[in-house]
C-alpha cells in the first residue's frame, strides 16, 4: 500500500503480519510427542486414575491447588528435557472447553517455541477435538508486534498433537490453522493504530487478499460513492482528510444459498462534532472497524472450509473527525434508496454508514443479511465484554446465529426487538431520526438499521463490548479479541434459507 512519508510508518509494516506467522506454523498430529520440545502438556480431568507420565499423585495435585478444572495449568520443571505443564480439562469434552483447554496450556508454555500437547480423555469426534485445542493454541499465542522493537516472548514454531486417530487429528489441525487465521487477521487489523491503517490501506489489503484466498474484491471511492446515493457514509466522512472506501468481497460458493454481511468500518472514531471525552474508551475508538474486519476476517476462510453458500458483504469505511466541513447535528442525509436522515448526534455514525451497505445488499435478494458493529455503549453496559447483542427480524436465522456462537464461543445474548420505541426515532424534518431516547440503546440502533433491510431475514451483532479484552482469558488476547470472524464462518458454514426467505 503507498503511505505518505510524513506518517513516518516503518518502511517495513505491514497490517497483517499473523497471516504468515500461522500459514507457516508447523501442526503436527502423533502418536507419540517429540521429546525436543520445549515443553510438553498433559491433560488432566477432575477425577479418575492420572494419565501416565505424570511424576505426582492426587494428593500431590491437591497440594498444589491442582484440582484439573478446565483451563488450571500445573507447570513443573524438569532436571533435563523439556518442561511439564499440566492441564486441566474438567470432565467436559465439548468445543469450549477443549479449547479452553488448549489456550490455557500455550499461554503457560509461552516461553517454548516448540510445543506439544498429549490429551488424555475420550474426546469422541477426534477431527473436530483436534481444530478446538489447535485453535486455543494459536489464539492464545497470538501477540500484536510490527511496530515493537523488542519481544517479550518467543513467536510459536511449532505444535504437536496426540489426541488418537493421526489422520482425523491432522485434519482438524489443519481446518484450525484457517479459522484461527481468520481470526487473528481480524485481531492485526483492529490492532493497528487508525493512522497506520485508512479506509483505503483496508481497501488494498482487501485487494491483496481476495485473489490469493478465493474472493473477489471491488473498491469504491468517493466519486463512486457519490454516483451510488451514498449519502449516509459520505456524511460521516464529510470532516475527514481520508477518503472513505466501501469494499465490497464476494465468495461464489458451490451452488447454496446466498447469504450478504454487512460490517462497520469506522477506522477511527472521535465522534465528530459530538466528540467523545479523552478517557480510555477514546483510545480504543481504533477498533471501531471491527465489524468489517471480522467480516474480511471470514473472507479468508470461506474457500479453504469448503463453504457452498454464495457469500456477499459491503464495509463500510471511514473516520469520523470533527473539523469546519464535518457534518453537524440537524443535518440530514439520504441514504442509499433515498430514505432521508436527520443526525441528532454525529457519534451515533456507524449506523448512518452502514444504512447504505444494508440498502445495497437488500437490493441483490440475498436470502439472508447479517451485519456486525461495534455500535453501541448500551450492549457493553448490558452484556459486558464476554456477550455480544443480537438482534433481527427472524428467529430461524438469530437460531443459525446462535448456534455458530455455540460453536466458536463468541458468545451472543438475543434480546427484544421491542417495536414499540421506534416512534424514539421519529424526526419532524425527515424520515427517521439516527438518535432515540435515553434506554434501550442497543434496540432503537438496531431499529434504525432494520429500517434498510427491506424485509429481508436479517440479524444483527452489536460487538461494541467483545471487540476487546483488557487482559488474557481463555484464548482471548488483550486488546483486540477478533470476536465474530470464526462466527460468521461458521455461520457460512452451515447457513441454510430461513423458511420466511424460502417461502416468499
């Protein structure tokens, strides 16, 4: 991507650079672990007899405050060879906990660049076992680190897999490293300080993906924005020096239905001549783009998992600055379409931005349209940062949502799309209004939103309180978490028409 040198940006930086640290991890699946490992792990579960190779007896364990709970680790150096983690798994053999499991264990070998694992538990599906450890272990190993001139701990080179069936465990490694990519060049991308990474940077990086990852990639500026009755993004980008890009991606698929995303990408968010207090929300107002990096994110993965579904998205792309030609409270916009907008509050935004992605995917009849935003202050003070809010208009589609979320564990929590505070988005001047009341934050945005779905079987995630983590949990890293790349890949996955869609 070209730079202008006064942003003095490294020569060398590059927005993704996990992409090539997980394409080039080696997995291995054995039957037996490498002793030249720097450290080895064992699971433990919380009752029966100890696996072999474990130098201490319950008793022992108990001592230690080792009770083999899902994600306890127990390290125990060794005289010679490599070190000894123990790793609790509970009795559960699901998804999460396995993975859990595995990110636990990587963050206490995070001194060991080669690593290995021996699980020691009937897991039943070995290939679906195997992809929820892997993916703990490179998600939990991930770390941010272009623009660091010293690193604290080594990258991981390598992990090795004993959990049976070689084959089924080589394979579930495999579909791993792809989900997890997905994930941490979402994380890489909301990361990256908002003067490293544009609209247009997003653009070209999108551009450098798609032909390599088997999704096409269209990009449009300004002039084409204006020419489409953009009115919505152009408007939040009136006060910006940047240009604003909507890239729009597209995945064929293998004859399945059609499914289109939708993601907010504000690259920096101020707030505009609503501008947000200088507190520590402020700072993280750089991953305001996480939506359409998680969309991107899952771009990546669609061809590499096999996905049947036709898969569409529009990210929408800008800052959001106040300046002398920023857009004011009491104008109003036309959307795409030419719904009118009065702005009661320039940092209610992405939903202006992406009101014009939802007009356009609606116009193409895909069966289905899921958007992803970090929109609202109220989703965080409702569900914290472990939950994000979903809503939508059909239950069978929220039911497919919900049940990739299972899946991946990124977690969401369905909540009313109570229409009776729609009259909140009332305008006298115009159509709708971008702003409600004082409650129910989270609903009214995602009123206003609906309003641009034509009807269509739609939901929406509001990922304002998972897009980051303050500390490590689980294999969750601080700072951005990637949350919803591996959701809507899943969701890809196994999407089928809502009967609603199927029926009309």
């Amino acid at each position: 991507m070209t730079r202008s040198p006064e942003k003095l940006i490294p020569a060398d930086f590059t927005a993704i650079p996990s992409r090539a640290w997980v394409d080039g991890l080696r997995l291995t699946a054995l039957d037996e672990l490498d002793e030249s490992a720097g450290a080895l792990g064992i699971t433990i579960a919380a009752s029966g007899d100890l696996p072999a190779g474990v130098p201490l007896d319950r008793a022992a364990l108990d001592r230690a405050g080792f009770a083999g709970s899902v994600g306890q680790t127990l390290v125990l150096p060794q005289p010679s060879g490599p070190l000894l983690v123990l790793v609790g798994t509970g009795d559960e053999t699901d998804a999460p906990a396995l993975r859990n499991a595995g990110a636990s264990f990587a963050r206490a070998a995070v001194r060991a660049a080669h690593i290995g694992l021996r699980v020691t538990l009937d897991v039943g599906d070995v290939e679906h076992a195997a992809q929820a450890i892997t993916e703990g272990v490179i998600l939990a190993r991930y770390a941010f680190v272009p623009l660091k001139t010293v690193s604290s701990s080594p990258a991981l080179e390598a992990f090795d897999l004993d959990v049976g069936d070689r084959a089924a465990a080589g394979a579930g490694m495999e579909r791993a490293r792809v989900a997890a990519r997905a994930t941490v060049i979402t994380r890489d991308l909301a990361n990256t300080p908002p003067g490293h990474l544009t609209a247009s940077d997003l653009a070209d990086i999108a551009v450098e993906l798609g032909p390599d990852l088997g999704f096409e990639v269209e990009s449009f500026d300004k002039e084409a924005l204006i020419e489409l009755g953009c009115g919505g993004l152009l408007g939040v980008n009136a006060g910006s020096v940047e240009e604003p890009r909507m890239i729009v991606l597209r995945y064929a698929g293998d004859g399945g239905p059609s499914l289109a995303m939708v993601g907010k990408g504000i690259m920096y968010d101020s707030g505009g001549i609503s501008l947000k207090p200088s507190d520590p929300m402020h700072l993280l107002m750089k991953m305001d783009m996480g939506g359409a990096a998680a969309v991107l994110g899952a771009f990546t993965a669609l061809r590499d998992t096999g996905v049947t579904a036709s898969v569409s998205a529009w990210l929408m792309c800008t800052d959001n600055m106040p300046s002398g030609s920023a857009y004011k409270l009491g104008d109003v916009l036309t959307a795409r379409g030419g719904k009118t907008v009065e702005v009661k509050n320039t940092d209610a935004e992405g939903r202006l931005a992406m009101m014009d992605g939802l007009a356009l995917a609606a116009e193409e009849k895909p069966d289905a349209i899921v958007d992803i935003a970090t929109l609202t202050g109220a989703a965080l003070m409702a569900l914290g940062q472990l939950r994000a809010a979903l809503f939508g208009n059909d239950q069978a589609l929220l039911d497919q949502v919900k049940s990739a979320s299972e899946t991946t564990d990124e977690q969401v929590w369905q909540l009313p799309l109570e229409r009776a505070y729609r009259k909140q988005l009332d305008s006298d001047v115009a159509d709708i209004s971008n702003l409600g009341g004082r409650f129910a934050g989270s609903t009214t945005a995602a009123l206003f939103l609906e309003e641009f779905v034509a009807g269509i079987p739609w939901a929406h995630v509001d990922i304002a309180g998972t897009m980051q983590a303050d500390s490590p949990d689980r294999w969750l890293t601080a700072g951005a978490t990637g949350y919803g790349a591996r959701l809507l890949l899943a969701l890809a996955q196994s999407f089928t028409v809502p009967a609603t869609a199927a029926d009309a």
